[in-house]
C-alpha cells in the first residue's frame, strides 16, 4: 500500500486520472487534481475522484496522467515543482517520452538536471475503455490489469517501490520491464491488433449491406477494437513508430506472400503457402496465455439454446451452480434473424459430460462440443 | 418444410454433412449417408445421422457436403447417378464450382448436360465450429445462422424452392444471392478477418513470453479465429483467390500508407494520416449489424466484479432477471494475475440506471459505463 499520509497529485483527470484518483480515494489515500480543463478537473472532482489543487501545495507523489503528447513536458514541470515528490507517468509509449525527459535534462537550457531524474518512473497500466473523460473512469479499472513499471538505468529504488505499491493498491498485477522491451511488446500485443482491427473494419465502409448481412462473429470480433479513439491512437502510434513498423514490414511481407500466391492459386507451391499462413497463426495463438495469467487451457463448450427473453441466461447459469461446475467463459452467439440465442458456457475439460448431462435433466436443449 | 416422405442422400459426413443428417433427421426426414472415408460414415450413423446409403438407391434430394476441392466432381455425380433429384452443395466458395460444372457441361467428352444444372442449387450455410468431423456434428448448428443460397441463371424454380425448405428445416435464416456477389461478399466478411486473424496471430510465435503476459482482450479477440483449420482455408482461400485478393491490394495500400507515415511519424501530414486510418475503422464497425440482423445498436453496460467461483455468473444473472431486464449481450473480462473477474453486462440504455440501483441495493459491487 501507498502510505496513506502522502498526498497524490494526479494532473490530467481524463478517464485514465480520474479512475486512478477514484481508486485511491477508494483506498483511503488523499488526492489532488489539476487539469488544464476546468470542465474535466470539476467533473473528477464531483464524481469524487479527489479535490482541486491548488497551486503552490506540495505533493509527495505526482502521477501524469496526461495525454502521450505532453507526457514528456508534464513530468519535468512536475518534478520542479514538487522538488522532493516521486513522479510517475502512464503514457502508452515509454521509450520517447524517456528520450524526451532525457534531452530536456541534456539541455543547459532548460531547468531540468539529469539528477531530477531520479525521482521518475515510467509506468503503463494495460487498462482502458472505448469511452473516454472523466464521466467514464471507475475506481476498478485497473482491477486484475497488468500495470507495467519502466524503471530507467537512474530511477531510485525509492521511486520505483513507490509506483509498484501505486499501482497495487489499485489492484494491478506489476510487470516490470525496460522501457525499450515495454514498446516493442505493447507494439507487438496491443498497437498490431488496434491496426488489424482498424484496416479491417475501413474496408466495410462501402460494403453493401446485403453483404454485412452474413456477418458472423469472426468479423465481430476481429473488428471489436476499431470502435477506437483515433486521437488517442494517432499519439500512441507516432509515439511508438519505430517498433509498430518493424512489426508491419513482417506484415506486408506476409501479405505479399499471399497475395502472390493467390494472383496464381494453381501454381506449385501455392497451395502449401496458404496452408503455412494458417497454420503460424494456429501455432501463434496457441501462445497467448488463458485467464488470470493462466498457462493456455483449452475448455470444454457447453451450448444451451435458449430463447430470447429476460431470465434465460440466469436461469441457465443458476443451474449449472446447482451442479457446482464453475464457468470458465461464456458466449452469446449472435446472429440474423432469429429471436433465439446459443450460450456457450466453458468449463474444464473433466466437467463437461456431468454437466451437459444434468442440464439437460433439468430441461435444457444442450449441444456438446 | 420439406416434404417428410423425399428422402435426402447426404454425400460427405464431415462436420456439416453430419450436422445437417442430425437436424433433418431431428425434423423427421429420412437420411442416407456416404463418404469414402468408412469411419466418418459410420461415426455419422452411429451418431444418428442417417442411415449408410446402397449404391443404386435413388435419392429425391443430394446433398454434397463435400471438400471445396472435390464438390464440382460430386455434384456432377450426383446430377448424373440420381437423375431425378434436387442437387445441392454447401460449400464456402460458389463461383468456382459453378464454372467447374458449366466447363464439364459444356465439354463434349464429359457425361454431364447443361440441362442436369437445372436441378443443381449452389448453397452456403455461414457456420461452422473450430473442430470438425462428425463427432462434433450437431443438428442445432444451423439455428440463427444465415444459408446462402445462389441460384443461377438455369436453376429451376422447384431446385431453389426445395434447397430453400432444406435450410429453413434447419433454422437457418435464408439470404438469396448470385454466386458472384456471396463471393465478394464473404471475401470481405469472413475471408478477409481470417487472413487478418492469422497474420496477427502468426506474428506472436517467436513473442518473448514476458510480452504475452501483457496480452489483454483486444488481442484476444482479433486473433479467435486464428485457430480455424489449414486444409480447409487452403480450399477456400485459393477457391475465392479473386475477390480475396482484390481486397487484399486494398489492405497492402493501406499498409503501405501506414508504414510510410511511421517511417516519418513527424513529416506533415503524417498524423492526419493515421487518425485518417483510425476514424475510417471506426466507421466500419458501426456497419456491423446487431444481434439477430437488427440495425447496429449500442447497448448501456453495467459491470459487476464477481470471484471467480462457482454460481456468481449465475447469482448475478438471476438477480438481473428479477429486475426484468433482458441480457442483450455478455462478456467475462479476463486478464493476468487475480481471482476476480468483471462480468459485462449489456442493456438497453433505457434500462441501466435501474438495474445498476437494483443489483447495487442487492450487494453486488457495480461498475456503470
């Protein structure tokens, strides 16, 4: 835990701030915050998220939560003025606003020392929502997220504990890592499949809607991250283009491959270039790790037919706790129109049999997989 | 309905050739089964597909469920071996194998007459499972989901009437189009989120495990259908090569754009570029039709935290039934590192504030969006 008698100043009370404010409060922890929105500042203070700051007033930990743009400005301006605070940033992007702090301390211009420096951590809680300011922020938030610490080659072992029990009391899982590997993985994990999403999803911009009929839940879910902000991603790409792009060279190479190969299906070889796409995508998957950090499990699916009406999902999963069987995940099948749904219930391999057989007692229509 | 006394000779006993023996079956019909493979046909019966079909016997109905690679040559069969009967086809390209069957038409050499064609309907029922074979064959697969099915310019009207009864037996919903337009039209909505999925997915094969780690639902789900089948996708990529790769120069255009502006993220223009990119995506997704083939709908979330043990889901659902609220959708946030979980449910936005109140007052830890 954060020592409940430092006061936290959080400056940038968008949806990332004011959920990190919410959280701490939540945590008994005092809170200022500034933005340089007086909308946004009132609003996270009204929603509790913390209280005004008032200038002057020295904080011991300063957290930037602003825009990736500003990160770099912010976090200096932050440790000159609060000489003696832990400062800790939370921009998407690690490597550039580190280069940035790195150039102003460089700089005999600037007020900045390099021994100011100390006192910095960057740090990257992998959280965030489709919507976006104040309004949206929730004290959970981070509950359960991976929250990634950027200790720098001079950052003090103090700052550094300061920012891990940060972000555990607000519930994260602490990663820590470099801030070189940190923007190659979240270039590789995150910034990939936000592209992947979004050249997809532009592509059904002048689709005819004969044809968005047939969509079935690949698309939906390939496509689910395009609902995106494009301000936000235009900072978090640019901010980390180096790595991003290395990452699409291997793209379009691949794309090329398969576009050569279909330009002439029927030539040698063709056929077993598809087939190798396919298959690194089945061994790639198989890669990313199953629930809470778990290695990758495969469940067993459970469909229940039920018809589309208030209750039914309730009264399914009711009767699968009366069997005692735990729900791994769960799956609503989506399609056109029918006015019925399929649940797909997860479990572990070994409850399946005993479950389909005594939901289908008790009067279900079950499908096993 | 199709008429319960026509007896349907279901040609390939995979997945969906088995699925749709259980559901005709389920629906009263009398089903013969076939496939060289002794065991997949034998699984299908033993199953309660169908009942292994004698050569010689005529069918009143053929169904060729057959490889994408070999359906042409089967449906050619078929049209020849049972001379009266309604042939149809399932596989997931259609132009293809309407051409292959004109060309054997057409050549002087070949049995076939244009005339069989009349009695040949190319079809598509858009479902399917990431396992196959007839052990994972079930009759309720085709409920909701849509059946394409292409009539050409010689179909007779009774061939297309009775391929329509077939799918609508099943509970499929019936999308009629020509064989061009489904082409183009799953190229953009299933071919092209796979060849995504993979390409996204075979990039994490070599991933350092510590950047897994960091993995979150975004790549989750922009990489499910990575899991798909090679020997099937090699049928069906190199079977629809032309509508996928004209999507595919579309793609690589758009990647080569991005890749330009991330070799000089701060040239002007450049960031314009990428929101350009971003907001494109974001007005794709909204085509997406909702559940059922309802217009696109945004839903109002309320999240609950929830252990992750037996019965939560459930006791949460039931407590949303007794509000009376209907569950548009559900989503179980995972992620690295703890015993809790966030269970997203989706409303009408009408209905929010009432059932977050309710299910607060109820004890439940809620979260609005």
């Amino acid at each position: 835990m954060v020592e409940p008698q430092r006061t936290v100043l959080i400056r940038g009370t968008g949806l990332l701030g004011a959920s990190i404010g919410l959280g701490l409060r939540a945590a008994g922890q005092k809170v200022w915050l500034s933005d340089p929105s007086p909308t946004a500042q009132r609003i996270a203070q009204d929603i509790g998220a913390g209280t005004i700051y008032e200038a002057g007033d020295q904080a011991e930990i300063v957290v930037v939560a602003s825009p990736p743009e500003v990160t770099a400005q912010e976090v200096a301006d932050a440790l000159q003025n609060h000489p003696t605070a832990t400062v800790l940033d939370i921009a998407s992007v690690k490597g550039k606003i580190l280069s940035q702090l790195n150039a102003l301390a460089a700089d005999a211009q600037h007020p900045l020392q390099q021994q100011d420096l100390h006192r910095y951590v960057g740090t990257h809680p992998m959280a965030g929502r489709e919507k976006s300011g104040p309004v949206a922020a929730r004290g959970e938030l981070f509950t359960s997220m991976p929250w990634v610490i950027c200790a720098h080659e001079t950052s003090s072992e103090e700052a550094v504990a300061t920012a891990t029990a940060l972000a555990r009391s607000l519930g994260a899982s602490v990663h820590r890592m470099t801030a070189t590997k940190h923007d190659e993985s979240v270039a590789l994990i995150s910034h990939l499949p936000q592209v992947a999403a979004s050249l997809v999803a532009s592509r059904l911009q002048d689709a005819e809607t004969s044809a968005l009929a047939l969509s079935g839940n690949g698309l939906r879910d390939v496509t689910r991250i395009a609902a995106s902000d494009p301000n936000l991603w235009v900072q978090i790409l640019s901010g980390n283009a180096r790595p991003v792009v290395e990452i699409l060279y291997g793209l379009r190479e691949d794309i090329e491959r398969l576009i050569g190969t279909l330009e002439e299906p029927e030539a040698p070889g063709g056929q077993a270039d598809i087939a190798q796409l396919i298959a690194e995508g089945n061994a790639g998957v198989t890669r990313i790790p199953g629930k809470h950090g778990a290695p990758p499990q495969s469940f067993a699916v459970v469909t229940v037919i039920i018809d589309d009406k208030p209750g039914q999902i309730a009264a399914v999963l009711n009767d699968v706790s009366t069997v005692g069987v735990n729900v791994e995940d769960l799956r609503m099948e989506h399609s056109a129109g029918h006015q019925v749904g399929m649940l797909e219930v997860s479990v572990l391999p070994g409850r399946r049999d005993e479950l389909a057989e005594a939901l289908t007692e008790m009067g279900w229509k079950v499908v096993l997989s």
